[in-house]
C-alpha cells in the first residue's frame, strides 16, 4: 500500500480529478484539503494556496495515477508523490486492495 500525493491549483479540480481515480478504481479513497504552498519556481518565491489530495491506494497503480496526472493536469510539472505506508490495520489493507481490485 502507499499513499499518493498530488497538489494543484483548486480544490474543484483536484476533486473531480480523484473521483474519477476513484471511479476507474486506481484508488481506493482520496482526501482533499485546502493548503498553502510557499516554493520557488522560475526564479521567484512564490505564496499560494492550493489543494492537496492524498490518495490510497497499492503501488502497482501509481504508475498509471502518474501517468493520468502528468497527462491531465494544469501544471507544467504537477507534484506527485508516492509514499509507502509501512503498517496500517488488517481490515483496512485489505479495504484498499479491493477497492482497487477488478470488480
């Protein structure tokens, strides 16, 4: 299992972009929260506020929810990030890998 990180500039896009993850079942839960991104890019520090969506999901997904991310979203380079998740309950392992399973 791992979770998947993926940032961008609203919340109503980044919404209906992981409810379609979650539709085609790349995922099993997405959560998406208002943050605030301070960072550097083309030369300048930029303050912004965006959204963030933190994905569950297994890791043989993540090339594919990368791939849809690159090819989808509004930024030159979108943030995604994959981390592992080291232990998490039984029952809910097992939630996320049907979840993300063939129907």
């Amino acid at each position: 299992m791992c979770a998947v990180l993926i940032t961008a500039p609203d919340a109503e896009w980044l919404t209906s972009f992981v409810r379609e993850l979650v539709s085609d079942r790349l995922c099993a839960v997405a959560h998406v929260s208002p943050i605030q991104s301070i960072y550097r890019w083309n030369g300048e520090v930029h303050d912004t506020s965006e959204a963030l969506a933190t994905l569950r999901t297994v890791k043989d997904r993540v090339p594919e929810i990368a791939a849809r991310t690159r090819s989808e979203h509004p930024y030159e380079v979108p943030s995604i990030i994959a981390i592992p998740i080291s232990d998490a309950t039984d029952a809910y392992r097992a939630w996320i890998i049907e979840q993300v399973g063939p129907e």
